[in-house]
C-alpha cells in the first residue's frame, strides 16, 4: 500500500489530520511509520533508547512495515510456502524468512520442485550466513521444538495429568466449602446486627456502645461479601480446559507434521511469542504455560525430583 493509498484511506475512514489540513500528508504518514517512538524507544542525536512510554506496536509489526516500506520483504504467499512471510525471523537481522521455489529438470525432461527458506534480507551485512534451509529440514526443526514439550515417560505424564486433574478437582470442592462457611458467617452477622438493635432500643445498651459496635459488624460484613463475591472468580471448569490443553501440547509435534498449512502457522503462532532461525539452529521461544513444560529437566528426571524435593 502506497503512502498516497494510506493517506486516501485515512480520509475515507474519517480520520482528521488537523482542522486546517484534513488530509494526512505523505511525508507525516512515512514519519509516522518510520517513528522508532511508537515502539516504546525514544530517540537522541541520531541513536534510539528504550524509553519508559507505553509502546503503541509491537516490535514484529514495526519490523513487517519497515521490510515493506524498504521493498526488502520479499514476501511470499503461494501456499507451499507456509512458513514464508514474517511467520519465522532471521535471528540474525531480524528480517523474515522467505521462500523459494526452484525447479530442476532431469535429463528425462521430468521436473522436480525444492522448496528453501532463507533470510529476506536483499542488503546484508558482510558476516550474514548465507544459508539456505530445505523444506524438510525446517518442518523436522520445527517438530523437534515441539517435541520438547511431550513429556517422555509414560508414568511421568499419566503422573503429571493427574496431579492436575487432582489439583483442579480440589479447587472446586476448596471454593464449596469457603462459600459455605462464609455464607454462614454473613447470616451470623446479620443476627448479631439484629440482637444489638434490640439491645439497644430496650435501653440495655448506650448509643455510644451501639454505634461502634454496629461500625465494626458492618466492616466485616463488607470483607465477607468481597471474600464471597472472590470466590466464585475462579472458574473451576477451568481446570477441564487445562488438562485439554496439556493433552494437546503432548501430541503437538505430530499433529504439526500432519495438519494442513493454516492450522501450521496457527499452532506456531499460538505456541511462540518468537520464532527465529539462524545459519544452524531455530529457536522457537516459547509462551508460557508452554515455556515451563518445555524447559522441564524434573520431569524426565524423576531422580532430580527427589534431590530437590
Ligand atoms: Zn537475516
């Protein structure tokens, strides 16, 4: 989308540059685009610094716009090459990873296709790998990060699951029986809140005893109706969801391998908060909870439990 493009869109969609000048101007929406700030970074005499303001994008989307602004991504989007176009960066320079398809025809005249990744940086620096990923190498990387999330022993993983499935079983019995007994103290405070009225018409007690003794049963009521009101905050059913999740993230890798090239990047994007490849390795960061499962030496360990413990 061309600047001009942008800048017409803005105008259709409403949005106002300043009273006098309606319309967005060119140089004001490159400025914009180009505007390091918007990233949470301040910039003096030429350098940018992490700033303390709230960044308004996120550094992947500054880094997509910046690649098109500079015609250096090179972004693919015919379907064989799922894993091209800003799903994966170079670790590297921080571009995507493209795709390139070459066809190679064999003395029979027959064609065969090779699909490689490879950094999109058209202008890189002197010490960029020059490294070319097949296909295949990247897609069995890529399993093998997900791999580390399956839990290897079969005893460990029936183990872990049903730990959880204990631990959110106790939840809900845990929240039944707080709101029980805090049910039980609001009705004993309401009584307590009626005896010390009648306490106090039949002249058995002074207003002064009465008001502060009325304050302090109001107090608690408040505290238990928000202690109340917290628990039922926790969803138990939650739990249900956990262990679907845990279920999932076990089988992960292989369902990777077989699933179709949407539900590839999905899985991806919804696993990592960063995917990088260099000349060697890939490095898929993971999100949390996924990082903890796998980064997990205890579980494969059970040896390690016992030391810790
Ligand atoms: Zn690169």
């Amino acid at each position: 989308m061309a600047f001009k493009t942008i800048a017409d869109r803005l105008a259709a969609e409403g949005h106002i540059y300043r009273p006098s000048e309606p319309k967005f101007p060119l140089k004001t929406i490159s400025y914009i685009l180009n505007n390091p700030v918007y990233l949470g970074n301040v910039v003096w005499r030429n350098k940018t610094y992490p700033g303390k303001h709230q960044p308004l994008i996120d550094p992947e989307l500054f880094q997509q716009c910046q690649d098109i602004i500079k015609g250096r991504n090179r972004r693919i989007g015919k379907s064989d090459l799922e894993l091209a176009g800003g799903l994966i960066r170079c670790s590297h320079c921080g571009q995507s990873i493209s795709g390139e398809k070459h066809t190679q025809t064999r003395s029979d005249g027959s064609t065969v296709h090779h699909i490689y990744y490879r950094c999109a940086n058209n202008y890189p620096s002197p010490d960029h790998p020059k490294v070319r990923w097949r296909k295949a190498e990247l897609e069995q990387a890529i399993a093998a990060e997900l791999a580390k999330l399956r839990i290897k022993s079969d005893d460990m993983r029936t183990l872990v699951r049903s730990t959880m499935a204990d631990a959110f079983a106790d939840i809900g019995t845990q929240q039944r029986k707080q709101s029980q007994s805090l049910t039980k103290r609001q009705s004993e405070l309401k009584g307590m809140q009626d005896r010390l009225l009648n306490a106090y018409l039949a002249n058995t007690i002074d207003e002064s005893i009465f008001a502060t003794k009325s304050e302090n049963l109001k107090t608690e009521q408040t505290q238990v109706d928000r202690h109340l009101a917290q628990v039922h905050l926790i969803d138990p059913s939650r739990g249900a969801a956990a262990l679907a999740i845990f279920d999932w993230s076990q089988n992960v890798a292989e369902n990777w391998l077989c699933s179709n090239k949407s539900t590839r990047r999905e899985i991806l994007d919804t696993l990592c908060v960063n995917k990088q490849l260099n000349d060697v390795s890939l490095c898929l960061e993971m999100r949390s909870p996924f990082r903890e499962l796998a980064q997990r030496p205890f579980f494969d360990n059970p040896h390690h439990i016992e030391t810790s413990s």
